[in-house]
C-alpha cells in the first residue's frame, strides 16, 4: 500500500506539473500580453519595457516557467532595485486588478466554496444514494419508476434556472429565509448554515439526480453477482447482504465521480456563487477572467487541478477500504 500510495503521490505531482505548464503557456505565451495588460491602454514603450523586465517576460520562455515552478514551492522575488516584490511561498503572482497576492486572494475565498461544495456533498449523497439503492432494490416498480424519472427531470434542470427558482419561491414568495450572505461558521454557525441551505439545494439537486442513477445501475449490477448469490443462500439477513456486501461493492463508481464532483466544487461554482453572492473562488475565478487577470486565473486553474488529482488518490487509496475484492 505504502508502494502504492507512493508511486501515485509522483504522479500526482508529474500531472500538476503538466497542468501547470499547459496552463503557463496558454495564458502568458499566445497571443495576449500580460505586461501590456498590466501596462494599461496609455503605455508608453519606456514602460512596456519596464514592466516586462519587472515580470521576467523578458527572459528566455524555459527560465521565465522554471521561475514560476520554483516560486510556487520555495517563493521567489520579482523586480528589482525599488520594485523589488518578495513572494512568499506558496508564488503564484500578483494580480493585475489590485496587486494582491494571488495564493492569499484565494485563501481568503476557499472557505466560502469549501463551505458550499461540503454542504451540498452531503445533501446530494444522502439524498442521491438513498434513491439509487431504493430503486435497485425494487428494480422495475411503481417506485422504481418514479425515483428515476425524478432523477431525469431533476438532472435536466440547469443550475441558474433551480437556483432562481429557489431565490423567487423560498426568498421573495415565501419570505422563509434571508438572501444569502456569508457569515464564517465560527462567527455563528447557525446563520453560516441558514445562508447556505439555497446554494447547497441548487447544487445537491443536479448532482443527486446524477447519483441516484449511477447508484442505481451499479446496485443492481452489484446484486447480481455470485457471491451475493451465495451470501443469500447461507441464510445472512437481507439487510446484512445488501449493506455490508451489495452497498460496499456497488459504491465504487461512485467514490470516483465524488472525487471529480467535491475536487471541482472546492475550486468553486461559478454559476451558484454569482447568482447567490457569495464571495467564493468561482467568483474570483469569473470577474478575472472578465478582467483578463491571468495570474488569478492560472492560479485559480491550477488550485482546481491540484484539488481534483488529490482527490482522485484519495479515492484510489479509498478502494480498498470500500471494496475488499480490490485488495487482491
């Protein structure tokens, strides 16, 4: 396992390297100019010049990514004489819109997605899981039926479109709750909770009605096997077959579509947190891309990939754990 654990830690990190270069070349070497956009419209060439020495645009492409690298690990320092800046580790540059440190720009907004792609987790796997095995387990009923043309309709309703239907009905209709403002959840977990129960819904509906049908399709794969075959006829109680030896083995596919989901959340839902207000990641990700600010976005693209390649280890790690037959 350790071996394991260990070759998948090295690819994790070749692949963020991989994200990190892709993602460098894409957005400082064709065709825009980041030192022009720092510059501004009214720049002089005396300027231009300056800022792009200030960058390291100047330097040759192979030392301008080696650079980049090095500071995300060890820190770096930009500029020199009066300009110098210091980086400090983790360096991922500084914005163009207000010259902030884009790791502490991100930092400062991650619990509010955080707090969003956790909530709403729970929710769509409560609610997901538990429709997916009902409807397994009564394969080609009335139930079955209605749980998966639920799901249908639930999965072909866009996000903004559930989520401006919660605002109107729930908000202005009903007047039950407060338009969501994020409040810490050490400030008082209660109002923490009570802002995010409409972001968490709108989130958990699509992603539930996708869960209750994967669920349901690896269930009744799952219930069909052999050894489930021969645990019923040893007499385990039905409960005992399903839970310990159909749910474990069924949830695989499942661990991996988690991993991908909560990894691409946790970087932040541009559509939910815009339309709810909250100050999370995919809304700083989406005004720096409306203000062509590419240290932000290169670095918000790489927080995302780092969170998804995480998570798919700890889902592989996970396997073994969940599935007994994987360990052999």
């Amino acid at each position: 396992m350790i071996y394991y654990a260990g070759r998948r830690l090295l690819s994790v990190i070749g692949v963020l390297i991989a994200v990190a270069a892709i993602t460098f070349v894409i957005f400082y070497v064709l065709p825009s100019d980041p030192a022009a956009a720092a510059c501004g419209k009214s720049c002089s060439t005396e300027r231009l010049a300056a800022i792009r020495a200030h960058m390291g645009l100047d330097q040759p492409l192979w030392r301008q990514f080696a650079d980049f690298v090095t500071g995300i690990f060890t820190g770096r320092t930009m500029g020199s004489g009066q300009y110098t800046l210091h980086c400090h580790f983790p360096c991922l540059g500084y914005s163009y819109e207000n010259s902030q440190d884009v790791w502490d720009l991100m930092m400062d907004r991650l619990p509010v997605s955080a707090s969003l792609a956790f909530g709403a987790a729970v929710i769509w796997l409560v609610l997901g899981l538990s429709a997916g095995v009902v409807a397994a387990l009564r394969k080609d009923t009335l139930t079955d039926r209605a749980l998966m043309v639920g799901s249908v309709a639930a999965a072909s309703l866009p996000v903004y479109f559930t989520s401006m239907m919660l605002i109107y009905g729930v908000i202005r209709i009903a007047g039950l709750l407060p338009y969501p403002s994020y409040v810490p959840f050490g400030d008082d977990p209660l109002h923490w909770a009570s802002n995010l129960i409409l972001p968490w819904l709108a989130l958990a509906i699509l992603y539930a009605a996708m869960y209750a049908r994967q669920s349901r399709s690896s269930m009744i794969e799952t219930m069909a096997e052999p050894y489930i075959r021969t645990a019923r006829a040893k007499g385990l109680p039905y409960r005992t077959v399903v839970v310990k030896h159909g749910l474990r083995a069924g949830m695989t596919p499942i661990l991996t579509l988690f991993g991908m989901d909560l990894g691409g959340l946790l970087a932040g839902a541009v559509i939910t947190e815009s339309l709810f207000g909250l100050p999370g990641i995919g809304r700083l990700f989406y005004g720096a891309l409306s203000s062509g600010d590419q240290p932000v976005i290169l670095g918000v693209t790489l927080l995302a990939a780092t969170f998804i390649v995480i998570a798919n280890l700890a889902v592989d790690l996970l396997y073994a754990v969940v599935d007994p037959r994987v360990r052999y």
